[in-house]
C-alpha cells in the first residue's frame, strides 16, 4: 500500500483580524523554513487559467495583504466576517514538477462562530526523491513544533490518510491518535506512555508525542498495534476531545 500523509494543527474559534493571522502565518513559514529548505519556497494559485502561480512572500506586509483578499465570501461576494481567511498555497507549482511531489498548504484562521474551527493543514508528497527525506518522525515532529509556535492550536497530528481512515474514519480533530502528536498544555499533561514513544516540550506551548522515528504505517502489525496502546493511554488521561465543541471533523 503506498500511504500518503499529511500534518495539521486544530484550534476552536479564536477572532483575530487578517494582520494577526499574518504573524502567525510568518512565524510558522520561518520556523518551518529553519527545518528544512523543501519548506522553505511557496506559491499562490494562479488567478486565472494561463497566468503563471506567483510567490508568497513572507513579509508581514504581503502576508496581511494576502489574508485580507482571501476573505471568506458568501455567494454574492459579500464578506463573513465571522468565518475569517481562507490561503492555500504550494511548494511545487514549478514547470516540470508532478503533482504528487510537492506539498499543498492551507491555512483557515480568524473564524470565530461556533462551531466553526480554525487549522493549518499541509499535504505531504506522495512520490518523488524528497519522500524519504521528508516522511520521518523528527522531520514531521518539526513540522507540528512550526505549526505549535506559529498558530497556537490545541491540538495537531501529522499521520497518513490510510491510518486514520483505518481506525478513526470521521472522527472529529483532536479525538484520535496518528504517528506524530501535538497537545497545547490547555488540555492538560500528557501520561507516561510505552517504548519506544517519544515525549518531548514545545516551548513552555504544550507537548510533542512522536511514536516511532521510522515511517509509521498501517501495514506494520506493532506500529498499528501501539498506536491503539497509546490512544487507550491518552482517552484516560481525558486529551482526546473534541477540538470545537461540535466535533467537526479534522
């Protein structure tokens, strides 16, 4: 099975104007940026069809420009204020590039109408030489440490599709258990939890739960196996809950 796998981070409805949401966004490209030069370069669709995709900048000015036009509208073009910005972007809009070798990026931020959530979710390549070198558990630990500093959610994951669609389905953003783990210290401390299960401090923000260094998979047997010890562990320590109250779906 070729598993494919992404990383976000969820946080409930939290108002904050399209500057605010611009400094997170630079915090988290910068921090991401620091890690790894693969993160490092990123591209706004194109406008039209034949327009070439054009840069994102990451200055604070041109990232608040780039959230206050993507505001999200109603159908007649009318602004939701209380909905916040929607931004996608991509790393791998060069000429020559396939679709699967790059990751997509999207951020939605500013939404403060229950039970509305907010998130920053990332698609990770499915093929191309970069896989290797990016489908690891310090890499993607990095990733969720970026997206920790930057956003401030309560909780984020990064795991492949197959393994949630596996043992999770539907279930709502904050209530299961995936390769690489974030808990904002809003939801309290994380228990002891079984080998080789790596915990470790974010920033005085919350804690990083890594469960494997290799690449976690659900057709290895133990990987799937200590996966359900460790959600056992954390349902009775009471962190898996939903991130908005509703429980949409993450």
């Amino acid at each position: 099975m070729n598993e494919t796998y992404y990383a976000g981070a969820y946080w409930g409805p939290r108002q904050e104007n399209a500057e605010a949401c611009a400094r997170r966004a630079q915090r988290f490209f910068q921090a991401l940026a620091r890690h790894d030069a693969f993160f490092a370069r990123w591209f706004l669709p194109p406008r039209s069809r034949g327009q070439v995709p054009r840069p994102l900048e990451t200055d604070l000015p041109t990232l608040q420009e780039t959230f206050e036009q993507n505001r999200i509208r109603n159908d007649t073009g009318g602004v939701i204020q209380d909905l916040g910005f929607q931004v996608t972007a991509d790393n791998g809009m060069q000429p020559g590039k396939q679709q699967r070798d790059h990751a997509y990026l999207r951020f939605l931020c500013g939404a403060y109408i229950d039970p509305v959530g907010n998130s920053c979710v990332l698609n990770l390549p499915a093929t191309g030489p970069l896989v290797d070198r990016v489908l690891t558990g310090p890499v993607l630990g990095e990733v969720l440490r970026a997206m920790a500093l930057g956003w401030e959610p309560d909780w984020a994951i990064a795991t492949s599709h197959e393994h949630r669609e596996q043992t999770a389905q539907r279930a709502s953003a904050g209530t299961f258990v995936g390769w690489v783990m974030y808990f904002s210290q809003r939801r309290g401390p994380v228990p002891p939890l079984p080998s080789p299960v790596r915990v470790e401090p974010v920033e005085g923000l919350g804690t990083l739960v890594t469960l494997t260094p290799e690449r976690f998979t659900v057709s290895s047997p133990s990987h799937v196996e200590l996966a359900a010890h460790v959600h056992q562990a954390l349902e009775r320590a009471g962190l898996l809950v939903p991130v908005t109250p509703r429980g949409k779906p993450g």
